[in-house]
C-alpha cells in the first residue's frame, strides 16, 4: 500500500536529522516544535484525507506508473480532469488547514514542470533525465513521500543577471561535477513547507543566458542531505504559536517558510535532472508555472470560502445577521469564483503532451496568478469591513487576559454579545489569523510577482490578430507599422 | 443540405410581410433598409461562416437529431466541449461583425432553456411539449433558420407583479385557448435581432406565481406574424446608417433591437411548449439563463477582442507605439479572458441532463454575467484612454467635410499623424463605433440585471458549508443562530 | 452696465460673420442653426445668471480693473475663495445646462494662465505683453464677451515634436512679423464652445525647445477673423439635433467642438501675448493648467449630480423606490464629492501671485484632473446600471414612433410604468443624453490626457523626503543610491 | 510656560498608579515596558515638536483662553486654517511615529466634540456645562496634558439598542447621582493610546432614544482613577516589541489599543459634560466625528507618505531603481492626496460656531473617512507588490538568525542585495511593520464602520434637488412620486 498514515508521515519527520533552525536555535523535533508543528498538522490531514473515503477521489489517484492508488500530489495529472481534480484538491485543503500546505503542493507542481521537461531534454539531448524521473517518482510514490519544492534563489541585486552579481553563489549553481554525482552551491529563499517535506525537488530559478550554465540545474534531495542549513523566516505573529491559549487559534494548519542553505551539497547523478542545459530551463520554468500557478486558484478560492466562513461567523459572534453584509459577501464569492474559474478554464484548454502530462493554456495560467495576487487582499478588507474593529487587528485583549483570575470576568462580560464571550474571542482571533496574523499565505509573490504574470498574459495575446479584426470592420487596408518610438 | 448560403438566407428575409417599423415609417426590405442592413450583413457572416473550412467547425455541428450538418445556433448542446464551442463561436462572431448577431444567438439560447424544461414537463405532466419542441427544431434545423429569442416583457411598475398590474398585458399573456391553438397578448421589449430573424421564440420571462398561469408561456413564431407589430429602437448615432461615407464605419455588423407588440396573435399548439404550467417557468427561465449567460462571455470577450485591435489602431495611427500602452491593454486582456474563462468553467463544470442538453453550472453562469456587465465598461474607457481626444466622443469633423471640396483638404492636412488622414479617421470612427456609437451592445442589462446576477451567485454558494470550516479551523463548538433582525 | 442681457449676447453672436461648417455646409446663424444652437442656449443661461440675485454671487464678481460688476468669467481670481467661487460655478453651469459650456469656461482659464506669465514676461524681458493683455481685458469685461479658448494643436506624429513634424503646420506657428501685427497659420484642433464665442483665446500648446520659438505664440482674435475656418465636429447621436421630438431631450444646453483652421491668420499686436518666448510658454500652458484642471472639478461634480438626478429619476419612472439604489447612487456620490474636493483642497492650498492672480496647488489641481478623467465614466455605469435596459442604449422608439398614429398607442400602452410613458420615455432619453449621447464631455481627455496628469502628481510628489521618513524610523542610516537601471 | 518637554511628559505618566494590564499582568512604568514604551515615544516626539521651531506653528497655537502658547491638540480650531494646521499636524506625527499617537489625537477631537454641544446646552438647558468644560480646559492647557479620549462602548449584541441588551452595562451608564459628583460603570472598548494619556476623555458612543437617558453621559478622569481597570488589547506580532533586534524596527512610534472596564467610577461634577441630555448625544457624537473625521485625512496620507517611502526603500535595497514602479507609486500618492483633499475641504467648506469653534462640512468629513478607511488597505498592497516577498510577510529569517555565530554569515551573505544585508533585512522588517506588523492602525472602523460613513454621505447629499435638475433639463413636469416599495 503506497498511502502513509498521518502518523507514519510524522514518524517519517522525525527520523530525519536536526537542520532547521529559528530564533537561533535548532528545532530538534519537527512535529513537536512550536514553530513547525501547525505546519506538519496541516500536511497530515492530506495523509488523512487520502485514507478518507469522502475525499479519497480528491487525494488520491491510481499512479499510471504502478496502477497504485497514491496520493495526487505525487502524480502527473494526465487529462484537464486530473487537473482539475487537483485544484479542487487544493481548495479542500484551505478548508481544512485554513492555510498553505506547500510542503506537498511545490513539490508536486516541480514533479509537473519536469516531467515534460526531461521527456525532451532526452529526445534531443539523449540524456537519461526523463529515466531518472521516473525512478525517483516510482519510489517516491511507493514511500508516500512530502515533497517540498524550492525555486526561488538569493538573487542579490535584482537590476544585475546571475552572471553579473557580485558574488556568484546568489543563484544556486554547480560547483563540482564527480564521477558519481554532483556539488552544489548557493541558497533558495522563502520556500514553503520545507519543514513538513521529507525530501525538496529543486528547480531552476530564472531565465538563463549564455554562459550561466551552472545555474540550469534540477534535482532532488532529502531534506536533511549534509551540507543544508534551513533557517525558518518570520511571519506575523508567529511567536503566538508558542503561547498557551486561544490567541494563535488554529492548531490544525500553519505555514512555514525556510531560507535553504547549501553549502557545497552532493547529489548523485539519479536524482539530478538538469546539469547545465541552459536552453531547456526556461521550458523547467515554465512547465512547473503553467501548473502551479493555475491549481494556486484552487488554493486561493479555498483560502476566500474559510474568509466567507470566517467573516459570517464574526457577523454573528457581533449579533448581526449575515443578511447585512449580502453584498459585501458576495463580491467575496465572486472574487474566489474569478480565480478559480480562471483555473478551470487553464486545465480546460490546455493540451496533452507527449510525455503523457497535461500542460494548461499557459495565458490563463497567468490569468489565474494576476487574480491570486490580488483576491487574497481584496478578501482581507471585506473580512475586516464585516468583521468590525477587534477583527481589523485583533484589537481584544489576550487570552492570559481573558482568563486572568484578577479581570478576566470582566473582559469575558463585555466582549458578549452574539455568542458566548468565548466563541467570539475566538472567532475574532481567527479572522486576525486570516487576515493579518499567523495564517496569512505570500499570495502575491507566491510563484512571482503580479507584475510577471501581467508580462505572460501580454505576451501570450495575439495583438497583431485583433488589430487585423479593427482594420477589416472599419475598411481600412493601410499598413501602419509599429512607430519605433515611445 | 441543411446550410443557407448568406444569399439564400438574404432572400427568405425578403418574403416575409412587412411589420417592423423605425422613425414612424414601414421597413419595406430589411435587406436593404439602413436601420437594418448592417445586422442581416453580420448575421449572413455566420451563414457564410459555417460554409467556410476556416470556422466550420465552430459554426456547425452534427445535429443529433438528423445526423446531418446545422447550424450550431440550432443543436442543444450535449457536452461541455459543445458549449465550449458556442462559446468560441460567439467569440469569433464578435470578431467578424464587430457587434452583437442576436438575431441567431437569443434563439438558440431559447431553445436551450425549453428542451430538458419541456422534458421533464412531458415526464411529470404527462403534456406533449416535448414532442413539439423536437418536431419544430427538426425543421428548423433543415431550413436553416434564423432565430431570434425574446424574453423580456414590458413589465410595467417594477414594484409589481404581473398580477398586480394595472394594465394585465404588461407581461405577455394568454387570451384565449381555441381548438387548434392559443391567442396572446402583450408585448416582449429591446429584443435583439429580430429584424434579421425567420422566426422569434417566444419564453416567460419572469418567475411567476400562483394564479399567474397565463403568464407561463412559451411558443415560436413566424417573424411577420399577424398581429405581431415590431418597432425598432434607436440607438446612440442610428441615423449615421443612412448617410454616405465613413462616420458608419461598420458595414458588415449592425444591432437592430425592437419591442415586439403582440395584439391577439394565433399560435398553433404545435408551435406551444407551455401554457399555464407556472411551476416550471423558473425552469425555463434559469436553463434559458445557465446557457445564455455563459456562452455570453465569448461574446464579450470578441467584443473585447476587437477593443483591444481598435484602441491598438488608434495608438499607431497617431504615430504611438502600442508599447507605451502596454499596462492597460493588459488590463484589457485581463478583463476579456476573465469572463471568458468564467464560461468556460460554467460549462466545464456543467452537467448532463436527461434530456441530452449540457446544463452549465449555474453559480458560475451567473459569476460570467457579472463580468459581461462590467468588462465593456471598463474596455470602452482604455479604448477611449488610449485612442485620445479624437476617439473619445468621435470629436473630428464629418466624412462630408473631409471630403468637402471647400475645406476637406484642410481637415486632411491637419488629421494625418502616424497614418494617412483617411485611415486615422476610419480608426477613429471605429473606436467611436465601437465605445460610444452604433456598435455598441447592450451588456449590462442584456440577460438581465448584473444585481439578479449577483444574487444568484449568492443563492448558489454555501455560506453555512464555509462557516463550519472557519468553526472547525477555529475550535468553535457552539451553534450561534442567525440574528432575526437586520 | 459691464453684463449683457441672454438677448444682447445672442445679437452679438448674429453679428459675426460666418466661417463655421458642419456636414460640408456653412453655419448662416449660430443662434438658430441645429448644430449650434443648443450650446448656446447653454450659454446663454450664464448671462442671465449674472442678472438673476439667486446666482449673481456666482456668476459675477467685481473687477479689480474697473471696480464694476464683470462675469466671473472675465475676473482672474484673486484669492482661494474666489477659486472657489469659481468651481462652485461651474457645477452650477452644468446643473442648468446639463453639459458643457466650453465658450467661456476655456477662455477664461486662458486669462488665469497668461496673467501671471505675461507679469513675469515684462518683468524678466521687458516686454510689454501684461499690459496688452490687461488693456484688452478690461475692453472684454466692458463688452461682456463670451470668450473661448485654443489650446490643443493638431499635432501630427506624437512621437514627434513640433520641429519634427514633415508639415511644420502641425503645430500653429508664427508666419511673419510685420510692422503693426503678426501672421499666423495651423490648426487648434477640439476646442470647445467656438460656436458660442465672441473672440478666442490662443495659447501655445506644448512645451517648446531651443529653435522651435515660431510655435510659443500666444494671442486673442475675433471668432470671425479673416482666414479662420472653423468646422464642428461630430459627437454621438448629433443628427438628432435636427430632429423633431424628444428624442435630444435637452434644447437649453449642448456641446459644440470644433477644429480651428488658420490660414495666414493677421492679429495686431496690441492683440499677441507672446511671440517666441519659448522658455515662458511652459509657464503659460502651466497656469493654465493649474487654473483649468482645478475648476473643472465643478463641471465634473456638477455633470454627476446631474447623472445623481436623471437616474433616480429613471428609476422612479421605472416604478422602482431609489431606496432600492442607495449604495450605487452612494458610490456615485463619493465620486463627485472626491473630485469636487480635490478642486477646493488645490484652491485651498494654492498661494498668490504677485501679478495678484491666485495660483491653485499644482499637485492637487492634478489630482482634479486624474479624477476628472475617470469619474463621468465610473458614474456612467452606475447611471445605466440604476436606469435599466431602455437607458443603456437608450433602447426605446423613436419619438416619431412614440407618437405615430398607426402603432404610436401600443408604444405608450407598453412604456407606462412608475409615471406617464411620456415622462418615462423623456427619462430614458435623458439618461442616453448624459451617458451616451449628446451631452457627453470629453473628460478623459479635456485638459489633456490622464497619463499627463499623473506625471504631474509624480512630478510635484517628494519620494525622496519620504524615504527619509522611511529610514529614520527603520532606523537605517546607509545611503542607498538609486540603480541606475531598469 | 505652558508646553511639557518630553521628559516632563514621561515623568507625569510615571506618577500615575498602575491600572494598566496586558497578558495578564501588571504594568508599573509604562515609559518602560515594552508593550506601551514605544507608544509613549511615540507621543514624546509631539511635545518636542511642541518646543521645536521648526514645528511649532502646526504643533501648538496660541490659547484663545489663555493667550498663551498651547498645544494644539489641546485648543479647539476656531477657523479652516485651523483645522487644516491640524490636518498637517497629524501628517507630520505620521511621518515623525510612522503609527497614530492616538493619546492626544482623540482626546482633542473630543474637546472639539463637546465645545459646541456643552455651548448650546448651556443655551438651551440652562446647564453650565460649557462653564465645566471651559475651565477644565484652561488648567489642561496649563498643564499640557496628554488626553485620551473614548467613545465605542461594548455595545454587547449589535441588533439592539442599549436598553435591549441583557447586560445593561454594554454601554456606559450612569449609576448613580451623588451631591459632589456621579457614578459610571460600564466598558468603553478599543480605546487609542490610553497609556500614553494622563487624562482620559469620554464621550457617549452612540444615538440614544428616550429612556436610555443614563447613557448619555460625558466627562473626563484622569488615567488612574479608582475604579478604572485597563486592558491593552494584542495587535499583530506585539510580541517583538519585547524581543532583541531589529525584528520590531520601530522604538520610536508604536500603537496601544485598550479596553477600559469602568466598575462604579465617581466623577465629580465640574468634571462632567453631560449627563442624561439623551437629544444632545447626537450632536456631541456628530460634532466628534466632524472633527475626527477630517482631520485623520492627515493620518492617513502621513501614514501613505511612509508608505511611499518605505516602498521606495525596499525596490533600492532590492537593487532596483524607483522608476521601474513609477506608475504604482503614483497610485499610492493619489490615494494620499486624495483623502488629504477630501480633509482639506471639508474643514474649507465648513462654518463657524457661535461657540466659537470651526465645524467641518459633515458631508465631505464623512468623505474622508470613506477613504481612511480604504485608501491604507489599497496601499498596503502597493507596499508588499512593490517590495518582493521578503516583506510582504516578513518572510526572511528573525534578527537573531541574522546575527547566529552559526549561520548568520550565510544568512547575510544570501540577502545582501542593493544595499548592506542589515539595511535590507531593516528595510523588509519596516515594510511588514508598516503593512501586516506592529504598526498597522486600524482605519477601517477607526471613528466608526464605512458603513456608517456611506449612510451620513447619502444622508447629507440632496438627491431631490438633483431630480429636479434632470427633470427641467429634460422637459418633464410630471410629478413622480418615490414608490412605498423596495
């Protein structure tokens, strides 16, 4: 049986060696640390929900590989409908982490971007990346493995390529090829979920020149693999994750960010999947996007439905009746069905590749990433705006005060009103946690920023076309050309 | 052969009895009237269409009726790629007319609503509705006809019911059921098409209520039949049709919408598909509004298409490059493929009916009204933005006196810029025509109020699912009712 | 007595010989001919405002020249209230005449910006330029003339400056210098309210460079001076001028643009403000603005309260509670109010001159314009959203038709709703009006494009002294210069 | 001499007793502790404004009680210069703190609040309440005091007024009337910068109807008074405020927020302001928000300013220049003038009060909360788009990560950017502190919901008056009756 049992996959955690780090300090155990145990509840209810009749469609999937049923973030989706079944995989998880679970999630879309990827490196190249690929996922699906994803570099100065930094190691690179594997060197930045993945597949970061072929490179590792220093990053509020009390009021889900060190790591030759072929990572890139960024829109949309949830239940916590906020709610739901309506329509007309893997239309890709950019914002206010003011910033006192011996019972009397004092303490500390505390996902930069996505949208738009329609209906047969100012 | 050629489609326009009306006076040939001509030029681009390798396979299908070749306006769709094709059809008909070619598109979107609603009302009423729809459609699929649809009633005090009406013929109704058929009375106002229309299908428009029964009734019938008087409207610079030269850019592509006065018309019961039967009015309403209402979204995203090409004219013809407006053409791709990709999810996650039709999904159908209503408002004013002063009201002196022998070769003079004279005139024009002219649809009422939109995409999303996730996230256990006030 | 009576102004203008087209013909009498007629019933209106107690404060003011009673039109404002007085009027201009009334608003805006800058011309050069333009003004507060204002030049090729067109036409230029006045040919291109003017006011229209001294010219000549042609321009739905019924509902206000065509144009110097002095003609063009932009937040607030009016209206007429429309009809007054406070706040910040002229805030008068731009067509949308289907397009028969003896009965039967069909039909027309037909202004780019404005507000922003603000709270002390890319 | 330096300030709050809490426990020295010292520097920096000429003239004014030099926090503005000073003013403290100094802000509003409201009961009732307030105010000038002021009540269930709740503490009532002075017990809740105050002034929180006389009560307590518990409420990451390093960048500006839990509080008369006028609590809640409303335009375009800067300073230590996000900056700069604006105009449009104090236009006041409560939100997201991931969460490793002698070198190594790693890592840290961290203010329901401000809008706007426009524009005479229904 290739599906783990969510205690299996904690107990997987916590064999592996100590790397991480926050606050200074090493986080010996994983899945008990304050700072990553949220994280790995989170990715154990898909470990649950894969043994779950209910959500088993959703989950799980027979792998073309083995004709396994193994878990869906561990499969090539093959046809719009797999795809889709993963977006509407990754909205049910928002519902039932309220956050990211990117230690699966990145993972599987590095799967997608190099499955294509490999399949024409070895067609024109005759390499055996594709063959590699294949082992390792075969494997990978037998182990039920959490895999993180890590594509974004140091980068240093952002005006300068990889090549003209200052100091060579601000993109991840090669630094040694050996007879059996290789060395690499440098660091991977804001990468979600590492500390909840038994292993990290990582990618190619940008567009590279001629000359910068130490920068195109792919593999896999384990997440403890030596020479790999993780540091944890901040997030708002995260200290609350330590504190006793309702104050950090999700326990069931939780994010975590890492900064990925390597400091002359070693990768054996099968589990590398690019060494230096600059010309096929921009095709890495664009594969792993042209996935990740349309299932996100089931991401988003599952985030949006628990800020519904979560704003209706403040509305009556309040002693308000839902019915007030109508139609700030509903341009709520028409914000989540914009951008999951944009990734349905990716999947739909995407097309087959070669490989066997679905690729989606690569615009409404980039539509579904300039909607995921804005609508977790746009869905903040309107939370807030329903919520009232101990929402906006969580302006109530602290659960210590709550129940201080000393005036607890009069913060408990006067936060009353439409409910118990306590569900609306709680309430109110949940849509702080959504909108500006600990739950709050990188969604405008979470797989580039905006602006990228706007630059892809033009890019995949035939103006010249709609030009041609313009100059047919209003008879005009002149060729103006394209000024070569302004 | 079931195809009219544009020709053949032209001359069974030229039989019908003349009773449409403008500006007080007969229209005698709707083929060569100028409030007419252009909208019968753009609907026999679509005869010309499904004649054409290019676009046959958008603009027909194989009808599962008589396995022969039809027009796709004629054929219920029975998958969710069919729809998918309507939808790109409506698109490509934007491009190649400019403007709306309602005189095909209402119609079959009629025909779409009646067939599972007159097959579930044969099932459950035991009538022959069903039958008739399925007769009639067969021959109209073999001649081929144009058809247009109508809906929308004059509907007098909108704080009233059609029972509580002053005037009882303020919503279509019956008058009388004779042996052979029924009379109705009443009149269907700003209905597209009709003039470039064979036959009108006729649907209730409204929910009705107990007691209400004659106003559940649906039924086609010929454009010029007695009793029917058909009034055209105006619209913005309609008189522009009639003069020479290019203030009129568009001479393939044309609106006509009417208000269609019924004064005891006679139909055949074969040609009925309800009288009476209230309950299922909804039915017929909502599936009419789940097809028109996603398949729309190609619609405005052609109309966008060529907003997009005309503001892109306009840019070079004043000697800009489209470079410099590259942020908000994006935004106006954005806003095209956004309601075109909230269609294609309503069909993607439609479903089968037993009658064979592919029903949309109808929170989605809704989400892509909303966007139908909004996106050509925000297109016209990048258009208007981009194109400058001389596009914004069309603010440029006359085709007569830029051809005046006076003054012409002075407005010539100082009109030419990054093109010839005549072609940044001609551009002009069309962005006028296109944003504050002859051309422009009616999208934000048309398939009713963006509000009744928006309250269905309320109706069809689940609050209290959303709420009982934010209480799990949250660990809220009490049950907090909804307020009975406010 | 400085004031004309509405009569006296309206002779002025029978008096004028003719030089105006349209449709290729000429323009015998302004005051009577379809075309023009209307804008200067609009005119009209201020004059007899000036004599009315209930808008004398407004509308008039005393001269600081002559101590008299003058049109405001005619003052440079001297203070903030004054300004302010100004705005106030102008959205009292479009309360009374719906639209624009360009033929004396441009003009005196033209005062405003060649005030100060003539003061500093013979301050710095030793010209003689203020008390020409002080000379002649007086004589036009005397005579009370309407007076327009020619910014906009034709501008060929905008990728080009004036020096780089093919035809040096494209901007209008100085010919010859001759003894007692100077010759001048081009074209000022959509200048408003010529019909309705006296004389015309000429400022230069762009920013000038080392040798391009021929186009910063700067003048005041009769409306019918020998070699002038003008020819209107079209706008939306302009035949309908000529029609009969109600169908232009509007009969005391309307726009009128026209383009200016100079053929070796004579003006004496006694007449000419500037001729060559390119480095004041930003200074000119900037005063202008600073004055234009600012007031023209009455116009854009006045025109909304209109829209406010005719949408609660259509609603009414429609049988329909406005109460129904409270949060559009809200929106829509936040919009005028937002760009009706940019103009108080740009008058309220502003500082006097020492000519005595008071100079508006430039940022802020381009804020004003940034709004000015955007509002009429946010407010649009709401106006047609609130009206429904008849407005948006103004989607009902013609008045002919509403009015025909044969069919005439069936269309008032049908258009009765929440008043008279007759009211009703008026409404919906004069929804059209505003929103889509005649009576639109061209705010987007009145003034000059919105892009403009926002350098401007960039322009007058100090990022700088914000990044201090920035790094002194971070408590960041390195100096971090700008990258000298991207 | 009437100004307090900032030790003189800090001094006074370190002789008040203790009765402030916050997780549970006691603060003894709120100069010290780390939940409210940044606050009270914060409020220290206006008292050295006070004694500084470069600020002097919009931090203080001359008394018009006294003649002396006064805070002008603590004088009531008689004129629109005055009142725009104190919109300047309140920008200034934004750039100086970066956050509200709520300490002083509201406590002055609350004066302006109850000057003109105590004047006209006086008149009208005979009190002599004005008297009371008069020379309380004298002896806070003299002894320039910090003044808090609070308003919102619990307010317990919101569908009930204050006698429909259960608790009939929900709101702050009177208890009882002694000879020397009178009883309160109640809650005032998410009270601004009460640690930071020496006084405390409050108001009734809502529109009362006859029987609810014993809420209406007004007066003022010093901070410390028997009877007076005070709860800090948490904000966003509060916690760093007690770490080490730079992860709380700010130490010279910060936020507290409090509830205040009144258990049988005796205030002596001539401390009292109202108590029991039920049809005055309108008018001291309106002239409040009139006051507050405008001038906390000021804070929020002072707070956008930083923004602005804040924004800058992330693209330059990211190594790229301000010009690449040219068009979003001016995005966030309109937002600020605009709210700055809608501020400035409202206290120009305002009108003097035979108490002698300026009140605002209510229209345009509620117009600046309309977009208080919006425009920080737009920028926020301006903010994180332009700055990259790193700050829209926070996302990089804490302080003490920065410095570990374990991985500090590769922390720093890898985000050395534009700039030193420190300056970025500040840089990243003040953008979250400014967006999602400490120092967010929550202007979405400061000074009520939007909601509310969208009601007054529409309540002072005169739609009526607007019909009436349109209808004699229109030629229509019909009355229109509003309908009694929707």
């Amino acid at each position: 049986m290739a599906l783990k049992t969510p205690e299996e996959y904690k107990e997987s955690l916590r064999k592996l060696a100590p790397n991480i780090y926050k606050f200074g300090e090493s986080i010996e155990d994983v899945t008990a640390h304050p700072a990553t145990k949220r994280s790995i509840e989170g990715h154990a209810q898909i470990f649950a929900a894969g043994l779950n009749p209910q959500y088993e469609d959703l989950a799980t999937t027979i792998s073309s590989l083995t004709r396994e049923r193994v878990s869906r973030y561990l499969a090539v989706p093959e046809t719009a409908e797999d795809t889709i079944k993963v977006a509407k995989m990754k909205r049910l998880m928002f519902h039932l982490t309220g956050t990211c679970t990117g230690g699966r999630c990145v993972g599987g879309n590095a799967i997608n971007g190099m499955w294509p990827t490999t399949y024409e490196m070895d067609q024109k190249l005759g390499t055996k990346y594709h063959q590699h690929l294949t082992k390792w996922l075969r494997n990978a699906q037998a182990s039920d493995i959490a895999l993180a994803g890590a594509l974004n570099d140091a980068k240093g100065n952002r005006s300068k390529p990889a090549s003209g930094q200052e100091d060579p190691d601000m993109y991840l690179h090669l630094v040694e090829k050996r007879g059996d594997g290789i060395v690499v060197r440098g660091a991977k930045a804001i990468i979600c979920g590492v500390a909840a993945a038994n292993e990290i597949f990582v990618l190619p970061g940008a567009v590279f020149r001629e000359g910068e072929n130490d920068y195109a490179i792919s593999f896999v590792v384990p997440r403890d693999i030596d020479g790999l220093t993780i540091v944890e990053a901040r997030h708002p509020s995260d200290t609350r994750e330590s504190e006793e009390g309702f104050d950090a009021p999700v326990t069931i889900g939780g994010i975590s960010q890492a900064w990925l060190l390597f400091q002359d790591v070693f990768v054996p030759y099968e589990r590398v999947f690019m060494c230096g072929e600059i010309e096929f990572a921009a095709m890495a890139l664009t594969n792993f996007l042209t996935s990740y960024l349309t299932t996100q829109g089931g991401c988003v949309a599952g985030l949006g439905d628990v800020m519904a949830g979560a704003a209706a239940l403040m509305a009556r916590t309040n002693g308000l009746s839902t019915r007030v906020f109508n139609d700030k709610l509903t341009n709520l739901y028409i914000n989540n069905e914009t951008v999951f309506s944009a990734a349905i329509a990716a999947t739909t007309l995407g097309k087959k590749h070669p490989s066997g893997a679905w690729i989606n239309d690569m615009l409404l890709a980039n539509l579904t990433k300039a909607y995921s950019s804005t609508v977790p914002h746009a869905n903040t206010y309107i939370v807030q705006d329903i919520s009232g003011g101990i929402a906006e910033l969580g302006c109530l006192p602290s659960s210590k005060d709550f129940y201080s011996p000393k005036h607890g019972h009069l913060v408990q009397k006067y936060l009353k009103a439409g409910s118990s004092a306590e569900t609306r303490a709680k309430a109110a500390r949940m849509a702080e946690w959504l909108t500006i505390g600990v739950g709050v996902p990188g969604f405008i930069h979470g797989g580039g920023s905006p602006d990228i996505a706007r630059r892809m949208v033009r890019a995949y738009t035939n103006l010249e076309e709609y030009i041609g329609y313009a100059k047919r209906l209003a008879g005009i047969d002149e060729d103006i050309p394209e000024s070569t100012k302004g």
